[in-house]
C-alpha cells in the first residue's frame, strides 16, 4: 500500500537528491575513490570548527542511529512486502 504522503513529499526529494550526489560529497567519493574519512581529513584543521561539529554529531551518536533507522526502515519495508 502507497503512503498518503507520498504524492505530496517524494516528487521534492526526486528533483534534489540526484543534484546533491551529482554536486555534492557523494560525487567527490565517487570521483576520486577516496573513503569519505579521508575526505574528511583533508577538508578540516583539527583545531577548526568544522571538526568540532562533527565531533560533536559523533559523540551523540548519530552515525549509530541513522544506521539504526535504516535497518529498522528495511526491516518494515520487508514486512510490508510480504503482507499484501
């Protein structure tokens, strides 16, 4: 079953996720084939404010639940599937 969200929210996400991977860091990681904590490195000074902001981000966890929230939305859309 379709979301009734879907016809009112996918459409934006369809025009700017493609620009962001052919503009953005996805398409840096893609080109030169550098992990992205590399690219990491060599974009931010250890005593900057960039690193402590990702810092901070990391020492709240968030790597560990945008993992988190991807498993648990792969495990619903599995559900999902096998029940219609």
């Amino acid at each position: 079953m379709t979301s009734p969200f879907y016809r009112d929210r996918r459409p934006p996400a369809r025009i700017f996720a493609p620009s962001a991977v052919e503009s953005g860091a996805a398409r840096v990681v893609l080109d030169t084939g550098d992990h992205p904590a590399l690219l990491k490195d060599a974009d931010t000074t250890p005593a900057g404010c960039t690193i402590d902001g990702i810092l901070e981000l990391e020492d709240g966890k968030l790597r560990v639940k945008l993992i988190k929230a991807v498993v648990k939305a792969t495990e619903r859309a599995k559900q999902l599937m096998f029940e219609g």
